[in-house]
C-alpha cells in the first residue's frame, strides 16, 4: 500500500533540505566574483578562437584525441568545483541544468549568465560552422588514422616494414528518425583492411541534403591532400597516406561528383551509354544499343567534361578532383551492396511476386517458398548478423538478408518454384557473385564477366526493356573492380552502413543530435572499436571457453579443452550446431565436437566427425564442387582428429527436403 505524505510534512521536509542547502551556500557570495570572472575568461577564450576560424565552411581541425570541444569552455562540474559551490556527481545532477543548482532566493543569476554556463555541451557556434542549409563539424582525417593506428594490423608493429596507410572513405545519407526530416551526412572512414574500426571525419547535419557538394567535402578534401603530400608521423615513423577509394551509392555518387543522377540518360559512371525512355522510365537495355561499345569514362574525361551530359552542374566540378593520385572513375567503386543486393535481387524476388504474369507465381508457390525460407533459419550461423524472414516482409529485406538469399539460400529453395528460364537465369547471378566474393576464384574472374553478360541480356528477354535500370546495367562494369581491389567486401558499403547503426545508437533525444554525436564519440574514443580478432594472418586464432566435459579420442588427447575457437573471418563453436561445420584443405566436411590438446603434436587439435560421401549440388551454369558447394550425407560416428592449420573453411551446412547442402562461407 503506497504511503500518504501530508502536505504539512512535505513542506517540513522542504525546509529541512533548504536548510542543508543554504549551509552549503553560505561562501557563495565569496564565490560569485569567482565565477563571473571565470565565466567572462570563458567567453574570451571563445572569442578568440571563434576568430581563428576560417570565413570559407571549414572549421578548426583539432590535433588532440582529447575531447575537443571542452577546449574550449571548462566543463560546469569543473566551474562548480573550483568554486566550492557544489559536488555535482556525489549529489547526483545533471550538468545540463546548472540553474536548477544555482538558482535560489539566496543565490540569483541573471539570464545571461546562466545561459552562458548552460553551454557546456550543446553550443552551436563552439561544435560547428554553418553550412547551407544546416552545420557541419568536422572531426578530422588525422584524428581518425591516429585513434585507430593501434587498431589495423596493417600499419602496426607486427609489419614494421608497411609504411602506406590506406583510407577507405565512405559517404551517404542517414535520416535520423521517420518523425523528422533532419538528415545526418555522414563521412566515415576506416584503415585498410580493418573495415571493424569505422572512424567518423565529419557529419553534417540539416533538415535537407547540403547545398554544394563541395562545400560539404571541402575540409575532408582538403586534410586528404595535406596528408597525401606531407604524410603522417605517428610514434617517431613517418607513413604515406592514401585514399584507397570513395564508396557511395548511386545518389550519393551523384551528389559528391556533382554528375546525372540514376534517372539520368548518361547516368553510368564506367561507360558512356545514352539511355532510353520506355513506359515512363529510363533503361539501358542491351538491344538499344549499337553495335559499336560506348566508351568508358576516364579521370581526364570528367575534368575536361567530355560529355556534358554526364554533370549536373554547368559551372563546376568536383573538388575530389584535387585529391593527389586519385581517380574519380576507378576510386569509386561500384557498392554491389546496393547494386547487387538492394538494386537486384530485391527487383528479382518483387518481379516473381508481382510482375509480368509470364514470370510471377501464384500465391500458393509464393507461400510454400516463404515457409521454406524460414525454414532454414536455424542452419544459419552467428556470423549473419539477421535470419531469414518471410517473403510477406520482403519490403523490410535489409541488404544482408538479400545476400544471404542470393548467396545461400536461393539456389536451395527456389529449385522447381521459379520457370528454368528463371532459375538459370538467377544462378548466373548467384555464380557469378560467388566469384566476385572469393580471393580464391581469381582465375574464374572473366568467366563471371560472362556471366553477367549473359544475365543482363536475358534479363531484357525475360523480364522487359524497360527493367534494366541503372544498376542491372552497371552489373556489366561492377567485374572490373575485383581487378583493383579484390573480393567485393574489400570496397563495399557494409561497414559504413554498420557504423550507421551506431551513430544512430548515440543519439538518445531529439533535441541536438550532432552534439549529442559529437559529444559520446569524444567520450568513448577508442571503446567504439570491434575489439574481434584482427590479424592479417588468416591463420590466427583465439581460444575461448575452457572447459573438462569431453569427448577425447584416447588418452593421447588431454586438457585444457575449449568451446569455440574464433579464426580471422569466422568461428566455430562446439555447443552450437549451426557454427560447427568446416571444411579441411582436402575438401573434407567436418562436424566440430571438441577441441583439446594432444600429446603428440604438442598443440591444440580439433576432433570432429567427418561426413563420408559428398557430391556436387548443380551442374549448370558449372558444376558447383568447383566452388566447394556439395551435397553431403552419412555423417561418420568415429572421431578423428585434425590440426587447426587444417581448416579451410567454416560450412553452412542446409537441411532442405532430406538431403544435406554444403556451402562454404564467403562473405
């Protein structure tokens, strides 16, 4: 039963604590020199460095990784301490209403003063400059690469003679909430290859995209180049620095580049093709065209303005341009994050469910299909950071999901639902981004330039002319950056849309986002990064979870024994059954049951049970153990015994309709 306080007992107890308040207050007097002088010390400080801003938008960049802000004013609880008017922490206050504490009969403030000390955190003109239409704040390129130095294994002391930093740079638009408009333009980064410690370089933030592109990149153009010319000098060792490429989708590309956006009939950013106008849209359909190939586009090209159609503004460029040893073409890989699994594959399933009537299925095969999808969800490992769902949610499909169903699921499940026209027309697709995926099918690479050849024609044949959009055509271009960079995942958006995740996270209330953003990043500096194992030793490891339960194969193979051992790119876990298959470097498949120490060899091995008899999954487009996808069945009940240098590979194994699917892991 809640207890009843009388209104002549709170006003008692009102008193009591005014009372202990005012005890407290009693050299506030004393101190109110003290503190308008500290307060007016303060604004100088502003003041001045207000002035050493420059007049065009870029904002002061900051040297330090401390908390840069708080440079500039001593934070309120430091005020209240020095002053000896209050311990903010130990009487539990918040520092974002220093009134509450200091307003009193006995103690009155005016309004200026106390707006002044309520700038602790939230003061527009101290975090950033303007920058039509919102504000944008600079964090810094040279903060980025020092805070996470440590972090990438590429430029530590483990590789003492590495002496190139490279800086993977991604741009894009984040809404902040489906309640407002406000926007966060976000430029991130990260050092080559650890994609794990994505670093914020600036963030804009306005209730609509920035006016000028290069205004917006004007303060990340120009540190780039300061540190492309001069390098950086991190513990004594001085490093070259480089920008490895610019990753954005088609909007976003368009933005920055100043160029035709994806509606646009000379939108492809690789080659010059004109585009057409069928049934109120634009296409690039394959049969349009001439028979001579447009030409490709070249970084002297877009400076020159070869073909005026391709920018979208008559006056200028892009100052990207200015970036040393960087080309606007090749340095901006096409993200097949958003070309492959958003553009495509999402247009695919929507097609067989509410497209032509030639290729769309019934309702019925549409509901089987979905129930199998779900069905598989629990082969998929803890790597996938979502299971599948449903086909009635496929307007909530995030790109992971859809490369998980182009990848893994859709070979398995769309088998005799789809026409053969269809089906061989996605395992185009799907081979060739398992080529595309792997650093172990380079000598596959032009076969998948076929491929995709073969996919983007058939797709006007069976689809329509007017459904090759801008990202089914630029699957024709999307090959040619494996050439540069390797496996896709290397150039692609994912992490950056990862870290969006946590931007968002930082924000906890509407009012102010940036600094809110600005403020907990300065704060965990250095907690953000994935502290997962990063080695560019593949052959690295980790043991986790000791433990005494079993099984041992003889008396040979002895304590300490472990759970899960965690490689570079996966895991494997013995108490979980979908994180418990790999594959051996003799195309072995394996179920994981323990792992232990052995005598004899005098290092930790991997007992398992290995499956006896394996054969390939599909013939067509190529026969599939070319790529380590099998069939598997009778799963050995004896346990033997292999080396961790053995593996290959982690499996997801698949149960579909009573036979066992092997497809290896590829992201």
């Amino acid at each position: 039963m809640e207890k009843i306080i009388s209104e002549r007992t709170k006003r008692r107890r009102v008193q009591e604590e005014f009372k202990i308040y005012n005890s407290e207050t009693t050299k506030t007097e004393s101190n109110k020199n003290k503190i308008s002088s500290l307060l007016n010390e303060t604004q100088d400080v502003i003041e001045d460095a207000w002035d050493e801003v420059p007049h065009c938008v870029s904002n002061k960049i900051f040297e330090s990784n401390s908390i840069k802000f708080s440079s500039f004013v001593p934070p309120v609880s430091q005020i209240f301490q020095e002053t000896g008017l209050i311990d903010c922490q130990h009487n539990n206050i918040s520092l974002e209403y220093p009134h509450d504490i200091i307003q009193s009969p006995n103690n009155p403030i005016d309004n200026e003063t106390e707006h002044n000390l309520n700038t602790d955190r939230y003061t527009d003109d101290i975090f950033s400059i303007r920058l039509n239409p919102g504000r944008y704040y600079h964090f810094g390129l040279k903060n980025g690469i020092i805070t996470n130095y440590n972090f990438s294994p590429s430029v530590s002391s483990d590789n003492p003679s590495l002496n190139i930093i490279r800086v993977a740079v991604g741009i894009d638009g984040l809404p902040i909430s489906k309640s407002t408009s406000q926007q966060f333009w976000p430029i991130l980064g990260y050092i080559v290859p650890n994609n794990n410690a994505v670093f914020p370089i600036g963030i804009y933030l306005g209730m609509e995209k920035p006016a000028d592109s290069n205004d917006f990149i004007f303060d990340f153009v120009s540190e780039a180049k300061d540190l492309i010319l001069n390098g950086i000098r991190i513990n004594n060792k001085l490093y070259s620095v480089s920008i490895h490429f610019i990753c954005c989708d088609t909007p976003a590309k368009s933005f920055v580049l100043k160029i035709k956006g994806h509606c646009g009939f000379f939108s492809c950013t690789r080659c010059q093709i004109e585009g057409e106008y069928l049934l109120n849209r634009t296409c690039f359909p394959p049969s349009c065209q001439s028979t001579i190939q447009p030409s490709v586009r070249t970084h002297d090209g877009y400076i020159q303005r070869v073909q005026e159609e391709y920018h979208s503004c008559s006056t200028s460029i892009s100052c990207v341009v200015d970036l040393p040893e960087f080309n606007v073409v090749s340095n901006f890989p096409l993200d097949y994050m958003h070309m492959v699994c958003l553009g495509t594959m999402k247009k695919l399933i929507k097609l067989w469910m509410r497209g032509p009537l030639s290729v769309r299925l019934p309702s019925h095969k549409i509901n089987i299909l979905s129930d199998s999808i779900k069905g598989l969800k629990s082969s998929i490992p803890c790597e996938f950071s979502r299971k599948p769902r449903g086909l009635d949610e496929i307007a909530q499909w995030k790109a992971t999901e859809l490369r998980t169903f182009l990848l893994y699921v859709g070979p398995i499940v769309l088998k005799d639902m789809v026409s053969n026209d269809c089906f061989k027309h996605f395992m185009s697709l799907n081979v060739a981004m398992i080529i595309l995926l792997s650093p172990n099918f380079s000598s596959y690479l032009q076969y998948a330039r076929d491929l995709l050849k073969y996919f983007v024609e058939m797709f006007e044949k069976i689809y329509g002319s007017h459904l090759i959009s801008h990202n089914i055509h630029g699957l024709l271009h999307i090959a040619d950056d494996y050439e540069i960079y390797g496996p896709l995942d290397r150039c692609s958006a994912f992490p950056f849309e990862n870290y969006m995740k946590k931007l968002k996270s930082m924000i906890r209330k509407p009012d102010k986002p940036l600094e809110q953003v600005i403020y907990r990043y300065h704060e965990s500096s250095g907690i953000l990064f994935d502290s997962t194992l990063t080695s560019t030793n593949e052959n690295a490891y980790k043991l986790l979870g000791p433990h005494n339960k079993g099984p041992l194969l003889d008396e040979t193979i002895t304590n300490p024994q472990y759970k899960s051992i965690s490689f570079v790119k996966f895991i494997l876990k013995i108490k979980n059954d979908a994180d418990s298959y790999f594959y051996t470097k003799e195309n072995e498949v394996v179920k994981l049951v323990n792992i232990a120490y052995s005598q004899k060899s005098g290092n930790i091995v991997l007992i398992g049970k290995k499956f006896e008899y394996s054969e390939s999954f599909y013939e067509q487009p190529i026969n599939s153990s070319n790529f380590d996808v099998f069939i598997v069945r009778q799963l050995s009940d004896r346990l033997n015994v292999w080396s961790i240098s053995n593996v290959k590979n982690k499996i997801i194994l698949f149960c579909f309709e009573n036979k066992f699917i092997a497809v290896p892991l590829l992201h």
